[in-house]
C-alpha cells in the first residue's frame, strides 16, 4: 500500500507507531538477555599439546601418541567442544598430523606452536644439537632459554616459515612451559602473535621453578622478564600470557611443604587426585564457574599426548560433558587461545586486577581462600580450622629482570621469581607453616582470632571486598584488596587490640633489610622494594615472631605499588 503523506498524516503516525511498538517488542523478546557473568566471564581454554616422540618409555611409541591426539579430537567433537592444538616442531612436520589437524572446523579449533626445542628444529636452523635425546626436556636443551638471542631468532624463523608453508598462515598462539621474553616478543614483532601460554605456579616440579607470579588468569609480562608482569603500557610486551593447567587454588601451593619439590594437583586428565577424580573436577569446575571473580576467571583444559589416552581417558571423559554443560549452561565460555588473547587485548591495555574464590571446599574440609592479581602484586588468603592466614604476598616490578632475556641457560633447571613479601611455601617446614596470622589481645591474653565463613564480593572493576564474621570477639574484620592496595578493619562494638604476626621456620633466609615504623624495606636477588604502611606500622615482637603489622585508628592500608620504589 501506497500512502499519500499530504492527506493522511494520522495513518502515518499510526503506522510508525505501530512498526516502533513491533521493533520494540523483537529487542525486547527475542534478543537473548545479557547472562549473569557476562561482565565477568569464566573462560575455558581446551589445549592439548602435541609431541612425535616419548624418548623416556620406549612403550610410548609415535602411534600411541598420535592416537591419542585422535581420541582427544574424538572427545571434543562428540561434546561439540572447540579447542586449541599446539604442535612441537617434530610433529609439525609429520603428515598425520598435519591431515587431522588441518580437517578440524576453524571456526571452533585452533593449530598453533608448542614452543619446545626438538633436534629437527635446531639442526635446521643451523645449530648443533647438545640433547641426549630427539627431544630433550631439560631446560638449556629444550627450551628457549638454553639459546643465545640471536640463535632463538633463528629457532623461530625456522619454524615459522615452516608452519606457514604447511598450513598457510602463521601461528596466533605459541604456549610452553616457559618462553624467555626476548623470543616472546621477537614473535611478536615480526609474526604478529596474540596469545601465549605458561605453567602454573611450581617450585621445583620436573625441574622447572615458576614461583610467585601472576596466579592465575592472564597478564601482560615486562620486557625484561617474561615471569614478570608489566606496570606499564610501555614497558610490556603486548601478548597476554595465560597461565596453564588448572591449579587447585586451595592445596596446590602447600603440597610437597618441607621438600625440593612441590607435587602436582590440576585440573590435567592424568593425576587421580585433580583432573582425573569425579569429586575434584566438580567440585573445582563448580567453583571456578560459580564463585565470585573480580575480571574474570581463567582455566585450561586438556593435556599433553605425551601422558598416552590410555592415562588420560577416565579424566578427560569426566570433565568434557561437565566443561559442556557448563557452556550450555551460559556458565563459562570455551573458546580458542588465541580468541581469549584477542578478547584479552581488546579489553584490557595493561594488566588488569583479578581474583579466583572459593568459598566452599571438598566434601569433608572446610577450608576457604581467596587469589587476588594485580599488576603489582598479588596476595594469597586462606581461612582454616576456623582462623586466616595470609599465606602469601609477592610484589611486581617490571625492572626485576630476568638473566635468560640476555644469556642462554647453563643449567638443566630453570627458576624464574617475584620479589616475596610473605612466603608460605618456601619459608615454611612440616610442622613449621609460615604466614601472617589474625591475632588480638582479649583478657590480656594472646588469641588466634577465629571466625565463622567469610563472604567475597566484587567492589568494582578493581577490588573485592571479604568480610569475615568473628566467633573470638563480637565483630566482623573487613578486607579490601584494590589494584595498589590492601586495607584491613575491625568492626566491633568497643576497642580491641588486634594485629598480625608473621611465623616462618627456623633457619629461613628472608629478604627483610629494615623493619621501619611505616616501611618494611626487602632485598631479593639484588632488588631493593618495599612495602609501605599509609596506616598502620611494622615492628619486630618480642613473642618470637618475625613481624607485628599492627593497626592506626583500626586500620591497616598497606601500598603494594612497587614502582614508586626509586
């Protein structure tokens, strides 16, 4: 129907009425609504990693490792669950897997590079191997940091060139289990990169040492220090780097307490008590999914194929229709590597603040905890047997650098550190468990102040809030963790005299220089940093603590900004 807009001028604003009301009522039916979380996703990283060859089980042939890749593309398939495939050059380079790789959808899979250093990769760049095996896992043999800068350079081109001929383009993602930062950001320089990825927080596991760094999620390394978070946009390499496995956010970092080396409990397939255990996997996916999280939350799936199916089944059968549900569910969101970095670059210019809670542990323990991330420090809280313990505290520095951005690796071993204030594990025995303690004075005793569950919660785009209801005294003690601060309180009704001790074990070397009224100046690795108090002070007790952080006006506001540090 024509309209003669002259005669009926009513009829026109009836009809755009009508068509306003119909447009209307659409957006407001049938658009999906914004989900809870949408603002804070939880995202899920499915990455299985591929090598040729297991020189360590000569049961372990290149077969079985290929069939395993199979079974896992099985697996995602069948749960309609994309991922990411990272390829060591060696199996770059065999057909098999260049045909089941290359047939996945690209619109859900992802190929890129599993940064460890095959013979292939360094007698084709012109090198000599030094490896006792094809592929060599110690650090100065397989990994980056083993290389002068300019032979990684050549280790990169070499497989860049070659991964482009085979699939057509460039790699978006390269993970390891460590990447020095001069590689880190010659790829991304010269080949675009946008996502990486490295191990979890381990002391001593396989020989390799990552130790108080970002915890979880992702960040934006220094220049210097590819361990390192970045303070400023200038100073960091833009590829934010997730970190992998899963790490149980209660037991991990305690387990192997008193040893060299600490044990594994992840979310990988293979361990039975982690990734493999149907009580652990629901109760970590419910928690990572469910609890609140400043940001977002982060967690890789997947593993290895050097682990076999044979070992990985039962786990990986458990968590994929869970990590399915999860998604249907809107819950969590599975995606790529390189389109959680691409996600990560878009939204954030540095390094932003994040947390992982859990507020509700296994069946049968009642512990809580709190990870909260900044780029400048972050802070481990757990509450247990009805008290809290700061269990650890490391500050970032993007001037702390690291010795391999310069030099290649001597050792078979690698360490990579932040600048500790408070360390649980390494200044901790058996039966000596370091950490900063609630404590009062009530009835002119020294109490352990104890307390019922505490409850987490979001305060904004850059800090949480943690109340704490008391059993000890009638009160309620405060917490808010903010991107360059912590400030704690006591709530009650009349006065108390609270603070908070510091225990380690016998014999530990700390990096406190100077305990000062309104500083605690710290020494680690020829770093000088320190903490400031804006309220409150530091003192040295005389019951055998190591260190009194002790309220002004009942309240603690300690400064973690470390880059005010001249």
């Amino acid at each position: 129907m024509k309209l003669n807009t002259r005669q009926k001028p009513w009829l026109i604003a009836l009809c755009c009425l009508t068509v306003f009301s119909t447009l209307c009522s659409f957006y407001l039916v049938k658009q999906p609504a914004l989900k809870v979380g949408d603002e804070s996703p939880k995202i899920v990283n499915i990455v299985n990693f591929i090598r040729l060859l297991e020189p360590r089980d000569p049961q372990i042939t290149e077969e079985v490792l290929y069939q395993t890749v199979v079974k896992q593309v099985e697996i995602m398939k069948k749960y309609k669950l994309g991922g990411t495939f990272l390829l060591q050059y060696d199996a770059l380079l065999d057909p098999r897997y260049q045909k089941l790789l290359s047939a996945l959808p690209k619109n859900s899979f992802e190929i890129g590079a599993w940064w460890e250093i095959p013979q292939p990769l360094v007698e084709k760049a012109g090198l000599k191997w030094r490896g006792r095996y094809p592929w060599d896992w110690r650090a100065n043999i397989g990994f980056s940091t083993g290389y002068t800068p300019k032979e990684r350079e050549k280790l990169i081109d070499v497989y860049m060139a070659d991964f482009k001929k085979i699939f057509g383009y460039y790699p978006k993602s390269v993970a390891s289990w460590f990447i020095d930062a001069y590689s880190l950001n010659y790829m991304y320089v010269k080949y675009h990169i946008v996502a990486s990825a490295n191990c979890k927080d381990q002391y001593g596991t396989d020989g390799y040492t990552l130790w108080g760094g970002y915890w979880n999620q992702a960040y934006y390394p220094s220049k210097l220090n590819s361990y390192m978070p970045a303070q400023h946009e200038q100073n960091q390499i833009p590829v934010p780097i997730f970190r992998m496995l899963g790490s149980d956010p209660v037991r991990q970092y305690d387990t192997g307490l008193g040893s060299n080396r600490q044990g594994v409990i992840t979310l990988e397939p293979v361990y039975k008590f982690g990734g493999g255990d149907q009580s652990w996997v629901n109760w970590f996916l419910n928690a990572f999914a469910n609890d609140d999280a400043l940001g977002f939350n982060y967690t890789q799936a997947g593993q290895e194929n050097s682990f076999t199916w044979d070992a990985m089944a039962k786990g990986f059968e458990i968590q994929m229709p869970l990590i399915a549900k999860l998604r249907d569910e809107h819950k969590v969101r599975v995606e790529t590597l390189e389109a959680s970095g691409r996600w990560f670059k878009n939204k954030y210019k540095v390094t932003p603040p994040t947390s992982f809670s859990v507020s509700k542990d296994i069946e049968g323990s009642d512990l809580k905890t709190v990870w909260f991330n900044s780029r400048f420090y972050r802070v481990n809280i757990l509450w247990e047997k009805g008290g809290l313990r700061i269990r650890d505290i490391h500050l970032f520095n993007e001037k702390f650098p690291s010795i391999y951005e310069t030099q290649a690796a001597t050792s078979n071993e690698c360490t990579f550190f932040t600048l500790p204030v408070v360390d649980g594990y390494i200044w901790s025995a058996k039966d000596q468990i370091a950490g900063l303690r609630l404590k009062a004075i009530v009835d002119g005793k020294e109490i352990l102040l104890q307390g019922k569950d505490p409850e987490f919660v979001t305060t904004g785009a850059e800090s949480i809030r943690i109340t704490w209801p008391l059993k000890s005294i009638d009160g309620t003690f405060e917490i808010n963790l903010s991107e360059r601060q912590i400030k704690m309180k006591l709530v009650t009704a009349k006065a108390i005299n609270w603070f908070f001790d510091l225990n380690t074990a016998n014999g530990i070397k700390l990096p406190f220089t100077g305990i000062n009224d309104k500083s605690l100046n710290c020494q680690f690795e020829h770093m000088n940093y320190a903490v400031k108090a804006e309220k409150g002070s530091f003192t040295k007790p005389d019951n055998g603590s190591v260190l009194r952080v002790s309220p002004e006006l009942n309240t603690i506001r300690l400064d973690l900004d470390e880059t005010v540090n001249k």
